[in-house]
C-alpha cells in the first residue's frame, strides 16, 4: 500500500477526487480531506501483474460549477512479485 499526501493549496481551489487510469494496476482504496484541506489517498498495487497507471488527483474551487479538473498526476509502474519455479 501507498500513502499519498497531497497539502492544502494555496489558490482558492480544493482537493476534490483521486482517480486512478487503470485500477488492475493501482486502485484508489481509500479517500479525505480534512479540515485544513489535506487530502489523502490510500493506493493500493496488484502484486500478480506488471504495468503502469497514472493516478490524477482532481482540484476545483467550491463555489464554481462545473467539473474538477486535473491539478497532480503521479505515474507508478508495477513490477510482479517473483514466482518460484
């Protein structure tokens, strides 16, 4: 498991969301933002494939309507566990 801490921003935007582009590899398990507007992410690996994924966290200003958009991008490759044999 990783833990993704993402601090406050300092422009009028908030911490909205965490998305990850292919859950087989990364999956977001885990979601909040506290008061101070610290968010966090649990992230969780699949240990029987290999590849990669980009996990976006989405940011949007509260009194605006419309969607969030991407405001951080982490790219993670996983790598499979060694099998014996």
């Amino acid at each position: 498991m990783i833990s993704l801490v993402l601090k406050p921003r300092t422009d009028d935007k908030r911490w909205t969301a965490a998305r990850s582009s292919a859950p087989v590899f990364v999956l977001v398990s885990g979601w909040r933002v506290d008061a101070d507007g610290t968010a966090y992410a649990s992230l969780r690996c699949a240990g029987t494939r290999g590849g990669s994924a980009q996990v976006t966290a989405s940011a949007k200003a509260p009194d605006v309507a419309g969607a969030a958009r991407a405001a951080f991008t982490l790219e993670i490759s996983v790598v499979r566990y060694a099998q014996e044999g």
